[in-house]
C-alpha cells in the first residue's frame, strides 16, 4: 500500500556525458583534470577549487567531516576538493572526471559512516555540494524543492516556518544532509506512520535528465540504491504529509533496578504494534562510568506521538503499562519543536538550532565512532540474551556505547521489499544501530563493537544478516549486496550496468555493474522487473 501522505522528491541528476571517440585519452594527472574543468570541459570556476596548498583547503575539508576517525594524518586526503555553485559545474566535474579517468567522490552533509564522502585510497577530488542548499515549500501543493547539501535541519525548518502543519519523515539528526541520506532511504520519528523519506519519490526532472527520460528501473534504483552509485542527485522534490498543531514527546529511564530489563524486553514485542502514530525508540546503554566499566545500566525509551498528552497516556496505559508513563513525564509541543528535543540539543535551544550546520551541533563530532546495524524479526531477542548485551555495554572502555533499537511496524509492514532499493520491511520489529565513541587512538573499540555484534548473532535477522546501507559498514563482507538490498541487489545491479557501465559513479560497497561479456542478456531478462510502479 502506498503511505497517505507519500512525499515527492524531486531530483536532478546527473550522469557522465557520452564522449565522442575522438575523445583525448584519459591522463590522470591532477593538472589535466584542472585544465579540463578551468579550460576543456565547462567553465569551473579556478576559485572554487581548493588545492591542498590553498589556506582554506583544510577549512572546507574539515567542515563536514563527521566522524575523528576519518580527520587523522593517516586519512588519505583528495587531492583537490570542487564546490560548485552550479548545475552545469557539477556536469563539468562529470565529464573532466570521465575524460581523465580522475576519481570523484560526492559530498552532501558528509555523515558517511566509513567516510567514503571524502575519503579513497587513490587519487581523488571531492565533489561538495554544500552550496546547493535550497528549500523551496510549496504550501498548497504540499510540496517542497530541497537540493542535496542541504540538511534535514534546515529543511524541518523551512517546511514549518511555512505551515505548521507540514512535516517530511526523514531522519533525526539535524546535521545529516539530504544527499546521502536520500540516497539510502532515511527514517526517523515519523517513519511508521510515512514511512522512509526515500519512500515517496514520485517525479523527477533536471536538465539532463528527468524521471521520464531515465526510466523506471532507474527512478527505482535512485530512491534507496545507495548514494554515489547511480549518478549525483542535485534536488528533489518532496510531498509533505501532514501533522497535527500539537504533538506530545517524553524521554524516560529506567534502571535494571527499576524493572528496566522487563520493561525492554515487554518493549520488543509491543513498540512495532503500537499505532502509527506512535514512535517509541530503546536505548540501552550505561551510565557512571570510571576507569574501564560503567557501574549502571539505564534503559533510554523516547516517543514521538502524534497527539496530545491525555491520548497519549491513555494508549499507554492500554499497551504498555509496564513503562509506568505519567502526565508529567509528557512535554507538548510542536512537531518542528519535537525535532529539537530529540536532536539532543541544551533543554533552552530554540527551533534556530536546526540551522546551524557547524560543529556545534549537540551531538560531540571531536569523537570518533563506528556503529553497525541489525534487523529483528519475527521473535524478539530472549530476555537472558539482551540482558548479555546490556552487559557488554558495561565492560565499555570506549567512552559510549549503546544498542539503539528503533521500532518498525505501521506503514513499514505496508509498503513492498520489492518498492524501492529498501527490503526491511513487513516482518521485522525493529532495527538495531550498535554504536561506539571514543576519543583515543584505540581500533580496540571496534574490536568491542564487533563483539557486541556477535552477541546479537543468533537473534537478529540470518541468511543474510541484514543491515542498512546508510549505516555503511566495511566489516559485513562480501555479500553486502544482499544485506543491505535483499532480492533487490540483483535488479540494481541491472541499472547499474545499464547507466553507469564503467562504474564512474562508485565507493567501496557501491552497487558493481556486471562484467562486460554478460552485459545485453542479462539486461534484457531485467525488464521483466519493472512493475515497480508509485
Ligand atoms: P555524505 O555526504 O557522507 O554521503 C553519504 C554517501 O552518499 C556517500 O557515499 C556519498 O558519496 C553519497 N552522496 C552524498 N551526496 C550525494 C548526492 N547528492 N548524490 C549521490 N550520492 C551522494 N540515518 C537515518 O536514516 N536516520 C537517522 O536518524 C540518522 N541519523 C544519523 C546521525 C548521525 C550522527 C550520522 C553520522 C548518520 C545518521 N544517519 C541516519 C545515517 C545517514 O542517513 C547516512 O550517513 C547518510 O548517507 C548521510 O548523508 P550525508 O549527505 O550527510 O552524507
């Protein structure tokens, strides 16, 4: 079933412009590729190319590293960094990248969890579009014109200032940019009720491409296939759904010794069958931490409800009774308010707060992290084993650890594996992030990390372990394809051929076109998949 408020993502993009074979060879030096774009492709601006001896090159770099791991001497850096102003400059990157053979990696908000916005082994340019940040709202249509480098921040913003009413379902931290996140599908708060911001892509057009000229298999493979993997997606267009004047949030913890073991584990069977309108998330985590180990262990439940607080507590009190919710745990506000109060910002901040792309942002970027993903279905993780979880978390040395468990259910049981890139849908009862921060040198945490990993083995979902490719993850070995895309791997593998044969567009885990010899048959059995229609 299509969700009831689906959004329209509008996106423009890109592809490599076909050379002629009179086409120069491809020199890969660093110098052919600036002449190309200064001089032989399309007027790239020579001040909008930053050069490692430029004094702001480290300034632009940096901006939107997300992630310490990767801003260590020991992160090959690009060797150039490209921010355009323009449509036709981003083409001009294309085709000098195509003719030189000089690699490109895409930049939006740069939350990429392996850095693979800005970071490769080889020589490289990075491709940042954070200029391109406009948001455009069109209230009577409810729709809204969003380009990549903007953040979702932002964009809650704009829609809200615009009418109260309107909201967009998408992610949670106000940092992360619309490019990526677009890309790989996108939840957050709203997603049972909307489901996922890829989800509702209806059109798209641009200058070189639109949705009629590219085609169905193609418009599919965009809305979740992964990001830098099909093209460079300039604007969307988005469908706005609606939301009530007020909304009701609460934060509550609960300690082991407050029966927070049962109440998780009560939380497990009944978050995904909760009504639409309510989004209840888990953090397990710890707290009074000295030297190695933390000495508590504290149960983090968060909601979003789509109401006021007597409906609220009612439902509660009916599903889930075991939480103990009170009148006073419940704040009301508005929804652009709610996306402050669980972005993690000072209990003071303003809605303002969701503007600012800076560092500054509540959630500590000097950290260095790594989280990997889990799908639960069908049966809930025993209680004895989420208590040996728990208890991993208590060994932490890094300086936080934490199992997010964010519900699935409402429009997510609805909507087809087989409607975008995105499989984890009916079935599962809610997705698991692992997460790590630490501020020294030590790998060691990811060796904890992945322990804590191997604890959910056995309970999450198998053959394959799923996970989610906007939780990019290097460690899940060969078969990616098929963790983050299930049966869809293979059809994106079709497109891909089909559009970007020599892989211009790739990172480490992007979707690989088929080998040459292969190519005609199996694209010609692919058109048998296109019943994927909105
Ligand atoms: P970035 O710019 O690093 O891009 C990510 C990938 O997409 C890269 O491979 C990049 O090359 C490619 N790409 C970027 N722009 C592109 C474009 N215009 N066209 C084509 N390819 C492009 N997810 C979620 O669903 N819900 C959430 O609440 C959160 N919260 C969250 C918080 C924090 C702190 C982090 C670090 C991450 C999340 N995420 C998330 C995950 C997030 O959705 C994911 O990392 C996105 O890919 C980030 O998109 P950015 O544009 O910020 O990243």
């Amino acid at each position: 079933m299509l969700p009831t408020l689906p959004l329209l993502l509008f996106l423009l993009l890109l592809l490599p412009v076909p050379l002629s074979p009179a086409s120069p060879p491809a020199v890969q030096t660093c110098q052919d590729f600036i002449h190309c774009l200064i001089s032989g492709g399309g007027g790239f601006p020579s001040n909008l190319i930053y050069a490692p001896s430029n004094p702001n090159y480290s300034t632009i770099l940096e901006s939107t590293i997300r992630d310490a791991r990767f801003n260590s001497t020991s992160t090959p850096k690009p060797s150039l960094i490209l921010t355009p102003i323009s449509t036709s400059q981003i083409q001009a990157a294309v085709l000098c990248s195509r003719r030189h053979d000089f690699h490109i990696r895409i930049r939006s908000g740069g939350h990429d969890y392996e850095g693979l916005s800005y970071s490769y082994s080889s020589q490289f340019a990075v491709l940042d579009l954070a200029s391109f940040r406009n948001v455009t709202v069109n209230r009577a249509e409810k729709t809204a014109w969003v380009q990549s480098g903007a953040v979702l921040g932002e964009l809650y913003y704009r829609i809200a200032k615009r009418s109260p009413h309107l909201a967009f379902p998408a992610g949670v931290t106000n940092t992360v940019g619309v490019g990526g996140h677009f890309s790989g599908g996108g939840f957050g708060f709203l997603v049972r009720k909307f489901g996922l911001a890829a989800d509702n892509v209806i059109d798209c057009r641009g200058r070189i491409l639109d949705r009629a000229s590219m085609g169905q298999d193609f418009f599919w493979a965009i809305r979740g296939g992964g990001g830098n993997t099909f093209g460079i997606a300039v604007a969307w267009k988005i469908r706005l759904v609606t939301v009530p004047s007020t909304v009701t949030v609460f934060s509550v913890v609960r300690t082991i010794e407050q029966n927070g073991l049962d109440i998780a584990n009560k939380w497990q069977s009944v978050s995904s069958k909760l009504p639409k309108e309510l989004s209840l998330d888990l953090l397990l985590t710890t707290t009074n931490r000295t030297k190695n180990r933390a000495t508590i262990k504290i149960a983090i439940f968060s909601a979003l409800f789509l109401g006021k607080t007597d409906k609220l507590l009612n439902l509660m009190q009916s599903k889930f009774p075991e939480l103990g919710l009170t009148g006073e745990d419940c704040k009301e506000m508005t929804w652009l308010e709610s996306v402050v109060f669980h972005g993690g910002f000072p209990s003071n901040a303003t809605v303002e707060a969701l503007l600012d792309r800076s560092k500054n942002s509540p959630l500590v970027w000097t950290l260095k992290y790594k989280c990997k993903s889990d799908f639960v279905r069908g049966d809930p993780i025993p209680e004895s084993a989420l208590l040996k979880m728990w208890e991993k978390l208590m060994e932490i040395e890094p300086e936080f650890g934490g199992i997010l468990m964010f519900p699935w259910g409402g429009e997510m049981e609805e909507i087809s594996e087989f409607r975008i890139p995105f499989p984890h849908r009916g079935g599962n009862l809610y997705m698991i992030q692992h997460m790590a921060y630490w501020s020294d040198e030590g790998e060691r945490h990811v060796g904890w990390l992945r322990e804590l990993y191997d604890l959910a083995g056995d309970y999450v979902s198998r053959e394959p372990r799923s996970a989610y490719v906007n939780y990019r993850d290097l460690d899940i070995g060969m078969v990616w394809g098929e963790k983050y895309f299930g049966k869809n791997f293979e059809r994106l593998v079709r497109v891909k051929t089909a559009v970007d044969p020599e892989n211009l567009f790739r990172n480490e885990q992007s979707v690989p076109p088929l080998p040459r010899g292969i190519r005609s048959q199996r694209i010609a059995a692919g058109s048998q998949f296109d019943r994927c229609t909105l």
